[in-house]
C-alpha cells in the first residue's frame, strides 16, 4: 500500500501543481517568470521521483484492489513518464524568455499545461481503454485552449477552432471503435482483448477489427499522419511557440505511448491484417509530408510539415513490429527521443528571436544572413537542421539508422530504401536553410551572444545532439547514445501480456 | 411492439441527424439536435435504462440542447453574416463513394457478429446499481473525468475572458 502510495505520487504531485497554479493565478501581483518557476518545480520533482521508481518498478497493478488492473505501472509507463516530463520541463525553460515578451500569458497557461501533462501521464499508465480514451481528451481538451492563447492573433484562433472540431471528430471514431471493440470481447481491458483475439479465427472478429481500425484513425489523427494530416501545418503555425513546440514533440510521445502499448500487446494475433495498412499509411504519410515541407515559405510551417515526415519514419518501424522485428519497437522510442531534442531546439531558436527582436524571422528569407548576425544561434541552428535532417554525427543520424535498420531486419529492403530517398528529399528543404544563413551578407552589425536560460539550453541541446551522435562510436568508455536504446529495451521487456 | 418504437425512434434520431447537416438556417439544425438527443433517450428507455434516459433528458436535452439553442438566438444569426457555401453534389458524391466501403464493412461485421451478453440483473439501470457500478469497477475512469471537466472548466474560463483584440 504504501509503496502504491509512492507510485503513484509523480501523477499526484502534477494534479496538486495544477490545481496549485490555477488557484494561484487569481493573485494579481505574481510575475510570470514565477509561474514558470513553480511549474517546473513540480515538473522536476515529479521527474526526480520517477527516476527513482524507473529504477526500481518491474510490472505493477497500482492499487489493485480499487482500481482492478486498470491502473499499470511499468518500466515501460515509467520511461515514457519520464519523457513527458523532461519534455514539458525543456519546453518551459526554452521559452522562459518568450513567456515574458508576450503580454496574453498568465497562471492558467501552466495550469493548463500541467492538465495536459497529467492526461499524458494516465495514458502511459493505461491498461483499459476507456480511461485511455478519457486521458487522450484530457491531453487534448486542454490543448485546444493553449492553441488559442494568443488573443492578438485572428490566426491562432482559427487555429485553435479548426484544432477543436477537427480534434473532437477524430476523438469520436476513438469511443466508437471501443464500443465495437467491447461488444465483441465484453470487456475493455487490452489483456482480454489480447485472449479474445488469440482464441478465435480472424473471419469470427470482423467487428473487433473494424473496432480496431477506428481506434487507429483517431491515433494516427493525434501523432498527423496522412491522411489524417491536413490540420497540422495550419494549427502549429497558428499556435504560440512553446505550444507548437509541446504539441510536437510531447503530444506524439504521449499517442505513441498507448500505440505502442496497443500494438504490442493487442494487435500481436491480427498483424496480417494491420501491417499491410501501417505499411500503406507510412509510405503516404512520407510522401505526402515531403510535398508540403518542400512548399512551405514559412520556417514555421517547414517544421510542422517535416514533423510529419518524421512521424512517417516512425511508422515505418512500427510495420517492422508488426513483421516481427524484435528492435522496432525500442528504436521507435529513441527516434522520439532524437526527433524531441532537434524539434525543441530548432522551435527554441525561433522563439528567443521572437522574443528578442522586433523583427518577426517567419520566413526563409528573413535568415539571410543570419550566422554573421548571430554566429552562436546560427551554428546551433544548423546542428538541428542537420539532426533533423539526419546527417552522420548527430543524434537524428542515429535515430534514423536504427529505423531502417528495423526494417531491413523484417525483410522490408524496398521500404528502407524508400525511407532513404525520402530523407534525402529532406535535406533540400533543412539545407536550404543553412546555406540562406551563410552564404548571404547580413545586413545587421554582429550582435553578442546573450547569456539566458533559453540560449544557455539552446546551446546545451545542440551540444547533446552532437553527444548523441558522435559520443557512441568514438569514445569508448563514455556512456553514449546507444544506452539510451538498451533502456527502451529493457522498459519493453517488461509490458506484460 | 418493442421493435415498433425502436424504428420510430431510430427513424426520428436519423431525420434529425441528416437535419444537423443539411438545414441552411442553425435553428433549424438545432431543431434536428433536440430530436436526436430526445430519440436517443427513448433508445435508453427501451433498454430499460432508466438512469441513461434521465441523464439524457436532464443533461441531454436540458442543458446542451437549450444552451445552443440560446446561443444561436443571442448571435443574432443572418443571411448576410453567414459564409457563402454552396453544397456542391460532385463532392457529397465524392464523399459518399469514399464512405460507402466503411459503412459496407461496418454493416457486414454488425450482421456477422453473433452477440452473446450474460443476462441482465434484475435491478439493471437503476440509479442504485448504475452508482454502484461507478463507483466499484469503473472508479478509475469515474476520477479522471473530474478531472477532465476540472480541466475543461479551467480552459474554458481562460477563454470567455479573454477579449480578441487584434493588433493589426
């Protein structure tokens, strides 16, 4: 009991910061930077405990008696918490300058925030899938909120119409797909659907698959993949910044976590089924999102467009699952940890010059120049660009070679190949870029790099890419990148069945 | 005679359905949502659902029906005001033709599907048994979603308070 206690406290620390900061907003006189302090005071402590429990938990049924097993603690749960956690605390950090340029923050905002990141942390924890529908609209509900939280700006509130009607639609094929699901098996844990659909013949669960299939339309919905992708360019573009970054980055973690979780325990007896349509999904999605990165004008827009790309090559691992490829899974978890660090850092950048200058840097063009304005930021800017795009050396690189190596270790040469040609597309629209910020006179005097929490992370992000890329094969007894695999491993040895 | 009421009332709830979407004026469309939130409770009823038919017709019909309802009125909606948007067959085609294969599917698995339920208890549907439900197997979900109306109600204050303003 007690130690339940203890599981279940980084969950209960978040819900206390949430309610704390919503009350605490009514106090007039508290200044932002303040808000933000408490919240990632919360968000660390949670962290920390998670930490220790990650150490220490194997697979646990929290509170069994009350909860049934509904409520599952695993090493698995643990990691993903983890990542939420480190996500939001980095985001927070990374726009502690922007929070204080712009006049429409308050207290709700890290309210908010924190109800967010407590709807995440219930769907890692999920074991059942009406509490995984409702953390999934916890997560979201909220979000749409945060998308319009720039009262300035006709365009964020379109953004967040279009993301609330949008996002409620898909959440409906969700509870409709349950419906079906627990009409057919007369339960809704993931365990008894797994003994269902191990004890039957595929043509006796037409219904449990067509279930399935819709719970899939509302995920592949949330992590915008094609064709379920055409609210993403307009919604991250039109959100604030530190919005856009959470949502592309911690959001996805958060959906991949229940996908994984489905896939790997409950889809295991109808892969035949499935996989052909992942397959079919991820080779759209890539396609699809190289197209509309190559035509975005916006900086904005280019890395919501490839986030799309790269929920593409996630995808691809995830047909490599479904075709038994035992690394798929654990690489699936270390691209989102590579992809986390490259979004964040790149989002980051464009938020301190938001919140720096008076000039809006919204387009290519307005990077003319930009390394002999600000060599530092400019140098950053391009080890994300190169991490995002993949080149040797940085952690994207390594994210992206476990992918395809997945899939080459299913048989699937054809679609690795495919992937490969795709990130090369993606070097057109990430170098165009770079060469934009060197190859061009600037037409500002050189500025000095100013010491803040948001740079001083900006660099340390672009530093750990690099870590990550190049820590793991030359530096031999340095703890590389490749640990952070073996963890993800080890967390999915534990999932049980 | 049970099957009788079922197709009325499924007849009313698909009617106001296909009013939702096709009625060019809202309150009109509002209309629709009403029958469909009224059938949908005798559909509880029939399943000798007793606390679902009162939660609709309370929560249902009462609350959202009515505050829709009075929004529309209050907006002042007119023809002017209105997006110009024409319902263009070609694309109700289009979009029939992508459907049709789902619906298809979904029909064939319903028909296919042999549903077997343990029988019902005799106290099914009540307020007591419901309760009992929640509050023992399905406490869980039942917490969250305080919490999720605690979130929703946080966000949807933070948005009526705000004024847009726009800077041009």
């Amino acid at each position: 009991m007690i130690w339940d206690l203890y599981l279940v406290m980084p969950l209960a620390l978040i819900f206390i910061g949430a309610l704390f900061l919503m009350l605490f907003s009514l106090v007039q006189k508290v200044e932002l930077a303040n808000y933000n302090l408490v919240t990632v005071a919360f968000l660390t402590l949670s962290l920390i405990i998670e930490l220790i429990i990650f150490q220490n938990v194997e697979h646990d049924y929290l509170f069994e008696t009350i909860f049934a097993k509904m409520f599952i603690v695993d090493k698995l749960s643990t990691l993903f918490n983890i990542l939420f956690l480190s996500g939001a605390i980095l985001t927070l950090l990374i726009n502690n300058n922007y929070f204080k340029s712009r006049d429409y923050y308050n207290g709700e905002f890290f309210a908010l925030l924190l109800f967010s990141i407590f709807g995440m942390m219930m769907l890692a924890h999920t074991n059942e899938l009406i509490t995984a529908f409702i953390s999934i609209e916890l997560a979201s509900i909220t979000l749409y909120v945060l998308v319009g939280y720039n009262h300035h700006s006709l365009k964020s509130s379109e953004a967040m119409l279009k993301y609330i009607i949008l996002g409620s639609l898909a959440g409906v094929f969700f509870i409709l797909g349950v419906a079906l699901v627990y009409g057919v098996v007369g339960s809704t844990y993931l365990g008894d659907i797994y003994t269902y659909l191990a004890h039957h013949q595929n043509d006796e669960m037409t219904l449990l698959i067509v279930g399935m299939m819709f719970m899939m339309v509302t995920l592949l919905f949330k992590i915008g993949a094609a064709p379920f992708h055409s609210w993403v360019v307009d919604v991250y573009i039109g959100s604030p910044f530190p919005v856009t970054m959470f949502m592309a980055t911690t959001l996805k973690i958060a959906i991949f976590s229940i996908l994984l979780r489905l896939f790997l325990v409950d889809f295991a007896p109808i892969y035949p089924i499935i996989s052909e349509i992942i397959k079919a999904v991820a080779i759209l999605t890539l396609l699809i999102g190289s197209l509309l990165a190559i035509s975005q004008t916006q900086l904005k827009g280019m890395l919501a467009a490839s986030s799309i790309v790269h929920v593409g090559y996630m995808l691809i691992a995830l047909y490599a699952i479904s075709l038994g490829s035992s690394f798929a899974a654990s690489a699936i978890i270390f691209y989102l940890i590579s992809y986390f660090l490259s979004a964040v850092g790149a989002f980051g950048i464009l938020s301190f010059l938001a919140s720096d200058e008076e000039k809006r840097h919204l387009s290519f063009d307005d990077f003319k120049g930009f390394a002999h304005e600000r060599p530092y930021m400019a140098a950053a800017m391009t080890i994300f660009m190169l991490s995002l795009a993949g080149f040797p050396s940085t952690i994207g690189f390594l994210g992206k070679f476990y992918i395809f190596m997945s899939a080459i270790e299913a048989g699937e040469i054809l679609l690795a190949g495919f992937g490969i040609m795709i990130a090369f597309i993606s070097i057109y629209y990430y170098f165009k870029l770079i060469a934009l910020m060197y190859f061009y006179p600037s037409a500002n005097p050189k500025k000095k790099f100013p010491f803040s929490i948001s740079t001083l992370l900006i660099v340390a992000m672009a530093l750990m890419i690099v870590w990550g890329g190049i820590g793991t094969g030359l530096i031999p007894f340095i703890a590389g990148a490749d640990g952070l695999l073996t963890i993800a491993s080890e967390a999915l040895k534990t999932i049980g069945k | 005679m049970e099957s009788i009421i079922f197709f009325v009332l499924a007849f009313f709830l698909l009617s106001g359905a296909i009013m939702i979407v096709f009625c060019k004026e809202s309150i009109y469309s509002a209309i629709g949502f009403l029958m469909v939130m009224v059938a949908m409770a005798g559909m509880f009823a029939l399943l000798h659902h007793s606390f679902l038919f009162l939660a609709q017709i309370l929560v249902g019909v009462g609350a959202v029906v009515v505050l829709s309802i009075m929004i529309i009125l209050s907006i002042n909606l007119k023809d002017e005001n209105q997006p110009q948007q024409n319902i263009m067959p070609s694309k109700i085609a289009l979009t029939t033709l992508m459907v049709a294969p789902i619906v298809g599917l979904l029909l064939y698995a319903v028909i296919k599907a042999d549903f077997t339920f343990a029988p019902i208890a005799p106290n099914f549907g009540t307020i007591e048994a419901m309760g009992k439900e929640l509050f023992t197997h399905w406490v869980l979900p039942f917490e969250i979603v305080s919490i999720l109306l605690l979130g929703a109600m946080v966000g949807a204050i933070v948005l009526s308070h705000r004024r847009l303003d726009v800077k041009s």
